[in-house]
C-alpha cells in the first residue's frame, strides 16, 4: 500500500463518444457495465461539454484550460504552442510522474506538452497533420481509410469486422495495464514515492462504424430501423443545411439499412470501449493503487449518429458538443450521485490539480469544480462556453460560440441568427425558440454573456491565417518528408475488413 499523501490521477479519453451512450446515462440497450459501475461508485456529470466539436481543439482546450479562440487551435491540423502549460506541466511542477498512454491529437515535433513520458505514441503518427499531406492512416487502416472523416462512404462502410483503431486501443490497453502492474510492484518495494498522473487515450468509438464481431452482434437484432433517430431536417439551422449539403448528405436519402448498420456498429463500439476500460481499471486494483487514486472516464467530443440529419461532429447540438464524464474519487462521500450542474472539459484539468493539492494554471479561462465533486454547488455558475469554425466563402457563420446556463443553451453564429433551446423541456433540440417573444429576456442575457471577452474578428483572423501557415508548412513536409519524433506502436500493418462486405 502506498504511502504517499498525494492521490495518483487516472484518466482515460476515448474520442467521440456520445454522452447518452452508456447505460448509467439511461440507455437501457447498451451494455456499459465497467462505466456503470464508476458511476454507481462515483460521480456522473449529466451535462459535461467539450469546448470545440472537434478533436484536436477540443483536446488543446482540455490540456492547457484555454479556449480555443485563446490557444489558437482551431483546426485538427493545429500545432499548440510548446510555451504554453498544461495540466501535465502543472502536475510535474507538483512533484507528479506524468504518463501519456496513447492518443492524444498532438500536432507537430513536440508530443509531451508537460509529460514525462509517452509509452505508446499516437495512433497515426499525427505529428505531420496538415491540408497537404493529410493524416497518415494508409497503413493503420487500409482498405478503410476513407471512412473516418465525413461523408456518405463512412456510413456505407459499416457493420462488424476489425479495423486497426480497434488494434491500437487493445495496444493502449496493455501497455496501459503493464505500466500500472510494474508502478504497483515499485511502490509495494519501496522504489517509488511519488504521486502520478496518467492520461490514457483511445480511438474508439471514433469512425469507421465497423464493431467487432462479438459486440456488433449484441445489438445486431435489437436496433431496428424505427430505432433511428426522427432528424426533423425541416426545422434545422442553415448551418447545419450547409454541413449535410458539403458532406452529400442531401443529395439522395441515406439508405436506412447503412444508418442501422452505423448505429449497430457504434453501439458495439461503445461496449468495445467499456472491455478496455475494463481492463485498465482490474490492472488498476490489481497494482494496489486504486485507493489512493483518482479517475476519471471522458471523450474529447461526441457523435450526432443520425441526429438532425448529421453525423459525426462539428456542431453545437448535444449529440456533438456534449461529453460523457465519470470520476472516482477515494473517500468520496455519497457516491452514486448524478452531477447535473453545467461542467466543460476546459474545468476538469484545473479540478483535478486542485483535488490534488498542485497550484494551478495560469492565465486559464477554465477553473475548479472541486465543490461539485464536494457536493456543493452554492460557488458554481453552472455555465460553460464552447467554441467552433466552418469553412465559408464570407466571414459569416465562420466562427461560432455557445453558452449553456442552467437549463438554457445559445448558439451564436457569426454574421447569422442564434438558436435557442431549452434542454430540460426539449433535451432533443427540436424546438428551437429564438424567435420566441417569451425568450427574448433568455436571448439578450446569454448573448452578452456569451460575446464577453470574445474577440470575433480576431478569431477570423486567426483561422484564416493558420491555414495558410499549416499550407506552406505541408509543402516543406511534402518536400522534406522529415521523421516522425515517436516510433510506431505496430510491426506490421493491423487487419482491416468488414464481414459480408467484400467491395471495399
């Protein structure tokens, strides 16, 4: 048993899991019993938000506390600056071993902002990201390398099969699992007396919609095609008339067996996660950690799955925007509870250095919940902002913005009207009320919370110029081909196939 007054922190990131999709969220056909059990043992946070739809923004917010809009990164090809803490900075600063385990959207030579160490590198070799060169997947998914962006084609190719994502998180997992083991045989040695703080990241349950056998077949003759979502596309924001028109998604009707089979591999995929987490969490136990330990399970942003005629992200609807988030903590009082005041991922890293007794960042747009976790929410505002970009031709639209207060959340699209819902009447969005004369107090209050401090031209600015930037600096890659700074985590390129569906 360790000794130590710190308590170590755990925590695990998966990427693009929708907050209802777990079983302890009230889905009552999936099968998520590792993550019910951390929050029937824990804490759920019913209303956590990511602070960009995307995964690269998201996680720069996630790791610095920063907005995006602050940090800059506001594309998956952004490079985050290597003068700018993390919590990872902040936890080594306090006398932490800080561990990184898998993905964590990196872009560019630096892949530890603050980590000691990184035992397992990204799942891509994402450090060359960029609109030249693209993502370096040919070899980690194959025949399946155009399924996990946005499209008509990643919906088509969907069902059970194996994909590499699925062997890259089982690789996180072990090397995850064997860290642990060796930590917990040191510290019962005598070796190690210091606290740590692992992040632990995984693919799944991102695109390709392809489950592994033995999860798609859990729900294969459950989900059905009245089980599809109602988009309600008449009532949608011309925004979002936008994204379907860009990805083809209005062209022709998604044909409903590619939508089932999406939702049947994406629920696999959830339960797929749940056997990783799973196995982490026994090792934790195992390794005589787990009472002085901290963890928490979250994603970097969610999945629309159908959703107001969307898939995938980029959007400010719950389905997107919104994250699951469970936490652990030793000694907890009253565990089981459901957190249901409004929390970001740009607050968790500032809660966990305060739960830990490490000072905090500086300069940060996020802070503590630590009274949340305490059980008093008296000091909390119960809001949170998000951020986002759109490729547009003018300045309208470009940049965007959204506050959620109690039970009210505004989108707030530049040059372009609001949305208005309120999510414990209406927690599907399809009544957008903006235009609604009793909300126009609702309207007017959040809209100046909302563009305080918020510099819009400034954001333009910066996504304008970054692409640029990111354009020349894919040239010189394209040209210079330099190496990547981690080795790969495979020997030889992982199996891509999906059964019964021979015309990849």
């Amino acid at each position: 048993m360790s000794t130590q007054s710190k308590p170590n922190v755990l925590i695990v990131m998966s990427d693009q899991h929708h907050h209802r999709f777990m079983g302890c969220a009230g889905h009552e056909l999936l099968q998520t019993p590792v993550m019910d059990r951390m929050a029937s043992n824990g804490l759920r946070f019913s209303n956590t938000y990511c602070p960009f739809p995307l995964c690269g923004p998201s996680r720069m917010s996630f790791m610095t506390g920063r907005y995006p809009s602050t940090t800059g990164c506001l594309t998956n090809q952004c490079h985050l600056n290597s003068d700018v803490p993390t919590y990872a900075h902040a936890f080594g600063a306090g006398g932490y071993d800080t561990i990184l385990s898998g993905r964590m959207h990196f872009v560019g030579q630096d892949q530890r902002h603050g980590f000691d160490k990184r035992i397992i590198a990204d799942c891509g070799g994402t450090a060359y990201i960029n609109p030249v060169t693209g993502w370096k997947l040919e070899e980690v998914l194959g025949r399946l390398i155009d399924t996990p962006g946005m499209g008509r084609t990643p919906l088509r190719k969907s069902g059970p099969g194996h994909t590499g994502y699925h062997a890259y998180d089982q690789k996180v997992t072990s090397t995850t699992v064997e860290w642990l083991l060796e930590r917990g045989k040191a510290v019962a040695a005598g070796e190690s007396v210091q606290p740590f703080m692992m992040t632990t990241g995984f693919v799944s349950p991102h695109c390709p919609f392809v489950a592994p056998p033995e999860d798609y077949a859990l729900y294969d003759d459950k989900i059905t095609a009245d089980d599809l979502p109602d988009p309600q596309i008449d009532g949608i924001h011309d925004v979002h008339r936008t994204i379907r028109s860009r990805w083809k998604l209005s062209d022709e009707p998604i044909p409903v067996e590619w939508q089932r089979r999406t939702a049947v591999a994406y629920h696999g995929l959830c339960t797929f996660v749940d056997r990783q987490l799973g196995r982490i969490l026994d090792a934790l136990e195992q390794s005589g950690l787990a009472e002085n330990t901290i963890v928490v399970y979250t994603s970097d942003h969610g999945e629309q799955l159908g959703e107001h005629g969307l898939w995938w992200k980029s959007t400010f609807y719950d389905g997107s925007i919104g994250v699951p988030m469970l936490m652990t903590v030793p000694g907890l009082e009253k565990p089981g509870r459901v957190v249901s005041q409004n929390v970001g991922l740009i607050d968790l890293g500032q809660t966990l250095l305060d739960m830990a007794g490490v000072d905090p960042l500086p300069n940060i747009d996020g802070r503590s919940f630590r009274s949340l976790v305490d059980g008093d929410p008296a000091d909390w505002s119960d809001q949170t902002i998000a951020e986002a970009t759109s490729q547009s031709s003018s300045d309208q639209g470009m940049v965007q913005r959204m506050i959620r207060k109690g039970p009210w959340k505004l989108c707030y699209y530049h040059g372009l009207r609001v949305q208005l819902f309120n999510l414990e009447e209406d927690p599907l969005e399809h009544n957008d009320r903006w235009a609604d004369p009793e909300c126009t107090a609702v309207v007017r209050d959040l809209t100046e919370r909302l563009l305080e401090g918020w510099d819009q031209e400034r954001m333009i600015h910066t996504f304008r110029g970054r692409g640029a930037e990111q354009r020349l600096i894919g040239q010189w890659i394209k040209k210079n081909k330099p190496t990547e700074p981690d080795s790969r985590w495979y020997d030889t390129p992982p199996e891509n196939s999906i059964i019964d569906m021979p015309d990849l």
